[in-house]
C-alpha cells in the first residue's frame, strides 16, 4: 500500500526510457533549427561553463536534457526545413 519508497516486486524504471523520449519527442514537436540551436547553445554553455546564479543552479542537475532538446530540435527542425517559423 506505499505509494513512494523503494520498488517490492521489481517494477521497471521508466527513467532511462524518459532520458531519450523525452528529448527526441520535445524536438518532434518543437522542430525549429534556430530555436533549437539556441537551446542547444544554452544547454552546452551550462555543461562546459558552469554561471554561479540562483537561476542556473535550478538548472544545472537538467543541464544534459537541455541540450538534447535543443539538439533534437535543430534535427527535427532540419528534416522539417524549418528556420525561425
């Protein structure tokens, strides 16, 4: 009758199915190059340069989902030919 806690019966965690889906399906609806490499830019400026604010902070454990939206969305928006619609 737990609703949190620890799995009694082996249930499968969805998270490493999320980590992929999610992006790729953000980008399938998104699908703009130029937004996308913004977001992407954005996302790879987190990784590799970390900003000590209060905003990026709230941000930096989401910092790789970031950047695989933003370059799902430039692929997708790539295959759609689509740029700043």
């Amino acid at each position: 009758l737990c609703a949190y806690g620890t799995p009694h019966y082996k249930e499968a965690n969805p998270a490493m199915l999320n980590l992929i889906t999610f992006p790729f399906l953000f980008g399938v609806m998104f699908g703009d190059m130029a937004h996308g490499a913004l977001l992407l830019a954005f996302g790879l400026l987190l990784i590799f340069r970390p900003i000590k604010n209060p905003v990026t902070d709230l941000l930096h454990p989401h910092r790789h989902t970031i950047a695989l939206m933003g370059f799902f969305s430039f692929y997708c928006g790539l295959i759609y030919n689509e740029f700043l619609s």
